[in-house]
C-alpha cells in the first residue's frame, strides 16, 4: 500500500487548515495525552499536507522526525509506525470530540444523563428546558428528529421516576412511544421506498422480503389513523404516499395525494424535510413523465420553481447545488421553451454548483439554450468544450450534438455521434430498459428524419406522414417534441 493511501494519511488529508491547528492544540494538551506522544510526527506530516507531492512518501516523514538516522533499519521502521498508530488514535479521538462539541443536540443529551448519574435532581428542569430548545431550534435546520425526542422523553421519565411523581412518569414513557412509533414508521416507508426504488431501477431485491412481510401483516390506514392530529402525520402520510405510487408503477395516483399532503403542510416544515420532499415528487414526476410519456412539464417546471423559492435545492447554505437537479432545471426549460427563464437560471445559480462541476455545466446549458434560440453555430462551440464521465452528461451533450449536425445538415458527425451513442446506452447497466427503449426509439426515428431531410426524395411527404404515425404510436420515446417540430417544419416546406 503506498504511504499516502494509509489511514491516517487519508484521515488527515480532508483537514482543513484551521482544523489542522485545532488539532495541533489538541495533542499539546496534557489531558489527552496517554502513551507515546505523536505530536513530533504530526508536526512532521504538517509540513507535507495535503500530500500531494510525489517527493512524499514514509522515508521522507522519517527523516523530519529522526535526521541522520538509517530508514532501512527494521527497528526504526516500527518505531514511526507505532507512533503513526498513536497519532491515528488520537485522529479519531479528535474527530469524534470535535463532533460532540459541534452537537449541541447530544451534548445536552449527555448532560442530562450525566445529571441524573450524579443525582442533581434540582438542576435536572432547567438543564432539560434548554435541552428541547436546542432540539426544537436543530429540527428547523436538521429535519424532524423523533429519535432525539424519544430519548430525551425518556430521560425526562427517568427523572421524574426519581422525584417519585409516578403520574408525569406514566406521561412522559407515554409520549416516548409516540416519538418512537412516528420515527419507525418514517423510517421504515423510506427505506420500504428506496428498496423499492433498487428493484425497478437496478433489479435489486436486497432486504425486500422482509419489508414485504412486515407490510402484508401491518394495515397502514390504521397506522395513519393512529397518528392523526400529530406533527409527524403529514410525514408518514407523504411517504406511504409516495412508496403506493411506486409501488403500482405509477397506475395509481398517489403521487397528486402526495404533493397536496406536503404543500399543505410545507409551511410548518424546516428546510431539511423540505429538500427530501421535493426530491421525491421531482424524482417521481420524472418517472411518471418519461413511462407514461406525458406531452408537458409544466407542472415539473412550478415544483422546480417551487423549489427554488424555498431554497429547498440543498440542505444549508453552505452545501452545493446538486449537478441533476441542475440539469433537470435546464432540460425542462428547454422543453417548455423558457428561454429567458434559463438564461436567469444559468447566471444566478451556476456559482452554486461544486467548482469542478460548473464550467461543463455551464457551457452545456448555454449550448442547449443557444440551440433553441436558433444560434446553432454558438451552440456547437460551446458543447465541443464539454467533458464530462457521468452517464446522463454524456447522453444529454450526444442527443444535443445530434439536434445541432441536423440543423446544420452535418451527416459524417451525425451517423458518428449517433453510433457513438447506441454504444453508450447499450453498454451501460445501470440503465433501466425503458429508458434504453425509449433512447433506442430516439435514434431510430432522428435516423430516418436526417435521411428524409438530405436527400430530400419525391416521397417525402408519404413518408413523413408514416413517421408521424408511427411517433403518434410509440408510448416509449426521448425528444418527442423536438421530432415533431422537424416534422411540421418538413411538412411545411420549411427545411
């Protein structure tokens, strides 16, 4: 294993440089240290970090710590490799403090634990009223936690089960189940949905038997019904919702059941649970879109917007963008012809993309919207800048560099971009078969289009009528709009 690829290297190369100080005083402190001191080989890697020279390696390090010693000698070798085991210990201990530290949620838990340990029954009801403060002020940005609020009613049990108040005792176990039963029944739709979600995407059955069993014996209505008139019912009501609607692949409709549920009830919501909603219904709109090959994204372009005015396109300020919901912001406006409105998008939330990310994404948004302004030739600059490993970049860039050779009647790249594309698809195995279907489709009729718009034969207008059938037939198909409008615009006599 090279020396870079160890534990602790790769532990300490996600430091940043403030916590590479906090960690400095960490070790100087003598209520941490224990064993042999590892400060002189973290002073040492220090001076390496991040680790990216090839000069770096564990000779190197060892001769920071130990000049003018023999790195080939054995003893010496196991000398700086115990001290790297007492600095990677004390790595985690660091790690998992700082983490104490940063959770004023479990901080206040341990505290109150530890009051009760220590009998200080009098401190107990003011320490406990900042401790459901503190947890009511993280639900805003951290998502409903029943889990929390389970253990801190019990803990509240506990004391008054010392104090000898047996009927706030009964009160308080009483309200724990409650948050234990709204947190497994949350938990378990979710993971009932994400199981659900492996099997019809990625033909994973990993762990669905036993959901299934647990679902057949439990009548959900009545589950739903015991937990009417409680913040949570909104939650597992949005969830088995959402996990009905894939579970009947989209035959009934609980997905609209499902958006009514969080629009009403999105107001009391922090932005955490609000992000994970709209996860949801974006993703299953999607999937109903593309199998029931609905003709507008309407309704998908105001959840978007929706979205946005929320903020709810990432869990804090501080986090990125995700790359897809980017790109279905983009696709959807070039769908419905929004023009201006993504021009905006691309300008205003661009910088909020990872860096590495949004030079690409960037240049392939204005590609597509600079196609549908008619600027063919900017728009086949700036996807030629493009490079991109993720699968649905690369479909995206190879469908719209197709549109582009049509437009500018370039065969040779066509029938290249086209194969280049049928061997994408057909090669990747994470692509569901409706979707390898429908890219099939796509390239069978831009085929056939290209052909007729070249050469321009005396049966055209038999043929493109033929065509039109055939597209009016077909349930399962990319870029249908985009083929009809080269349709009309034959048929017209247009191009």
């Amino acid at each position: 294993m090279d020396y870079k690829d160890t534990k602790l290297l790769v532990f300490l190369s996600t430091f940043s440089k403030d916590e590479l100080s906090e960690f400095e005083k960490f070790l100087e402190s003598p209520y941490f240290k224990k064993g042999r001191d590892p400060l002189p080989l973290f002073k040492a890697l220090k001076k390496f970090h991040p680790f990216e020279s090839d000069k770096f390696n564990e000779e190197s390090v060892f001769k920071e710590i130990y000049p003018g010693q023999n790195f080939e000698d054995k003893n010496s070798k196991n000398t700086l490799r115990s001290l790297s085991s007492y600095l990677l210990k004390s790595v985690e201990d660091f790690l998992y403090i700082s983490r104490l530290r940063d959770n004023k949620v479990l901080r206040n838990r341990t505290l109150l634990t530890e009051i009760l340990e220590r009998n200080l029954t009098k401190q107990f009801e003011q320490y406990m009223k900042s401790a459901i403060e503190e947890q009511e002020s993280e639900e805003i940005i951290s998502g409903v936690n029943n889990l929390e609020k389970y253990h801190l009613e019990g803990i509240n049990a506990r004391y008054y089960s010392t104090i000898l108040d047996m009927e706030k005792y009964f009160a308080h176990i009483s309200k724990s189940v409650e948050h234990i039963s709204s947190h497994f029944w949350i938990d378990f739709i979710n993971t009932a949905k994400s199981v659900l979600i492996a099997k019809n995407n990625f033909h994973l059955s990993e762990g669905k038997e036993f959901i299934d069993k647990i679902l057949d014996a439990t009548n959900m209505e009545n589950i739903l019904k015991i937990h009417e008139g409680s913040p949570n019912h909104a939650h597992i009501s949005f969830h088995y919702q959402i996990y009905r609607h894939l579970e009947s692949h989209g035959k009934e409709d609980n997905y609209e059941t499902a958006k009514q549920i969080f629009f009403q009830s999105k107001a009391g919501m922090g932005r955490h649970d609000k992000v994970y909603h709209y996860s949801d219904l974006i993703n299953i709109f999607q999937m109903r879109m593309t199998k029931e090959g609905l003709d507008s994204k309407r309704e998908l372009f105001n959840l978007i917007n929706a979205c946005l005015e929320d903020k709810a396109y990432k869990l804090s300020d501080d986090d990125f963008m995700h790359p897809l919901f980017y790109r279905n912001a983009i696709l959807c406006a070039d769908y419905l012809k929004e023009t201006e409105w993504a021009y905006s998008f691309i300008d205003n939330y661009s910088s909020e993309l990872k860096p590495e990310l949004r030079e690409n994404l960037q240049l392939y948004s204005r590609a597509l919207i600079d196609y549908a302004a008619g600027n063919f030739e900017d728009s086949l600059l700036n996807i030629s800048k493009v490079k991109y490993n993720l699968v649905e970049f690369k479909t995206d860039i190879k469908i719209l560099m197709m549109r582009i050779f049509y437009e500018l009647e370039l065969l040779d790249q066509a029938d290249s971009t086209i194969d280049s594309l049928r061997h994408l698809v057909r090669s990747t195995e994470n692509l569901d078969n409706d979707y390898k279907k429908a890219f099939s489709n796509y390239i069978k009729f831009y085929t056939r289009l290209l052909k007729l718009k070249i050469d321009e034969p005396k049966n055209r207008s038999e043929e493109l009528n033929f065509i039109s059938e055939e597209i009016r037939q077909e349930k399962i198909l990319l870029q249908r709009i985009w083929l009809n409008e080269k349709l009309e615009e034959m048929a017209s006599g247009e191009n």
